[in-house]
C-alpha cells in the first residue's frame, strides 16, 4: 500500500545524502512527514495548547506554575498525537493488504509506503519529544528523556537498511509497536482530572480503569507478544543461510531499544497501579494502615 501523501520530489533529492550517511533507506520518501510532525507538534506546545487550555480552564491553567504548565502543554501535545497516530496506524494495519500478507522474511526486511508514513509521523512526534526532555529534563525527568531516545531510534531503525541498496529493517513492527500509544489518552485525561480538581471523582475511577486496562492491553501484552515475534524473525533471519545478512549492530541495537521500552513499560504499570489506588483511598483505611 503506497503513502497517501506522496514527498515532494525537491525534498526527498534533500533528504538523500543524509539519509546514505546514516543508511536511513526509505527516509528520504518520509521526510516530508517527519519535518512537520516536529514543526507542528511544537507549535501546538507553545501556541495551541496555551491558547485553548485558557479558554477550557480559566481557572486553573494561567495560574499553574511553570513546570505544571509545561507539563500540561506536554500533555496536551501526547493528546493530539496520539489520537492521531492510533487511528492512522489501525487503519493502515486493517486496510494495508500487502502488509497483512507478510511472512517472516517480508516482516525483517519488507516495506510498503503507508507504514513509512505512520512511522515519519510517529518519528516526528519522537524528535519533539526528545528535544522538550532534553531543554526542560528538571521538569520531565531523566526516565523520560531515556524513553525519547529509545522510541525516535526505534522508531527511526525502521527506515534503516544495512546499506543504501538494502531493504528498511523491521519496518513492519514498527508499526506495531506504535500502538503502544493506545494508552495515552487515558494517561492524559487522569493526569488532567487531578489539575482541575477532580481527583478521586467517580470519571477518574471510571478513567484510571480504562488507563490500567489500555496500558496493560497495548504494552504489556501486545507489545510483549510483539517482542517475541520480533526476536523470533530477527533470529530466522541471522541463521537461515543464503538469506541477506543482518549487521549485528542493528539487531543488537533494536533489540536493546525495544527491550530497553518494556521493561520501562512494566515499571510504570507498577507506578500507574499505586498512583491510581492512592488517590481512591478513604481517610479511615490509611488510618487504619498506619496503625498496623
């Protein structure tokens, strides 16, 4: 299946020199993807979501200090994203025939355009994210910043090839691996109902149920499953003779990308768990738990 939204022929001639210096293969077909995800998604920080935060919360958003707002511009950017990239992603795994059709081989080394362009998009929300971890890491913490960097290379090795004249690697669970994201707007509604004053509120229950649910659904048991399968490819790959040779480098550096995110993943599904029951706690039964 083709990307709907073909790059222009100027930039993707731009995009080639660069992308042979670090054998990003298919980059130079999704640059134009890619530059104004970041360009947009940063404009959405620092205009669209001040813009629109004072108008829906007059009375709590100008007031907020300056790590809370930037938290919450962070967040409100996470919301756009991804709704965005969710749907785009499920629509091309449902209606993308040529991707469904793959075998082993086809899912290390196969390629079609429409999953290049939910991966350009995802990896120009990545970028964004790296750089607004990096400029206020006081704010977001070092856990994020790490997160940044292992999603925009995972995200980036999709467009990898051993050299310029070699197939994209994985590209096929990148897209995959983006549905992670399926979580994110419950973990962006919850962490709103508490700024507004709605902690402990029945839509919070109701909201941190589904956010258990979603996190543990999309990363925890998709993305575990999809780990597997993608280990399992990866070694086909190495040890089938005749098949065309995959740099150690890549493999290990995917592997430890990906791997590097689940273990994150289940980290803070335990971090989710604790913060979520705190905030349904009654007076009476931390009494009671400091008594004991």
């Amino acid at each position: 299946m083709r990307d709907p939204f073909p790059s222009p022929s100027f930039l993707t001639k731009a995009a080639v020199p660069l992308a042979k210096t670090l054998a990003l293969k298919t980059l130079p077909f999704h640059t134009h993807e890619i530059l104004p995800a970041f360009c947009i998604y940063e404009f959405i920080n620092r205009v669209v979501s001040p813009y629109v935060s004072t108008r829906l919360a007059p009375k709590t958003y100008p007031h907020l200090p300056r790590k809370t707002k930037i938290n919450w511009n962070v967040h409100f950017v996470s919301m756009v994203q991804s709704c965005f990239v969710n749907t785009l992603a499920l629509w091309v795994i449902y209606a993308d025939k040529e991707r469904m059709a793959m075998d082993w081989r086809e899912r290390v080394w196969g390629y079609t355009g429409a999953g290049g362009m939910v991966q350009g998009f995802a990896a120009g929300y990545f970028a964004w994210d790296l750089l607004a971890s990096i400029q206020d890491v006081d704010v977001h913490g070092w856990g994020a910043l790490f997160h940044a960097l292992s999603a925009l290379t995972v995200s980036m090795m999709g467009f990898v090839g051993r050299s310029f004249l070699l197939r994209p690697f994985v590209n096929y669970y990148g897209l995959n691996f983006i549905l992670y994201e399926l979580s994110t707007p419950f973990l962006n509604i919850h962490w709103w109902l508490d700024k507004v004053g709605m902690t402990g509120s029945t839509l919070q229950l109701v909201n941190g149920i589904t956010l258990l649910a979603t996190f543990a659904g999309s990363r925890l048991v998709w993305g575990t499953y999809q780990n597997f399968n993608m280990y399992r490819d990866i070694y086909r790959a190495i040890e089938t003779p005749g098949e065309l040779p995959v740099p150690k480098w890549l493999a290990v550096g995917y592997v430890v990308s990906t791997t590097a995110l689940s273990i994150l993943n289940f980290y803070w599904f335990g971090k989710m768990i604790q913060a979520v029951a705190k905030r349904f706690d009654t007076p009476g039964e931390n009494d009671g738990k400091k008594k004991r």
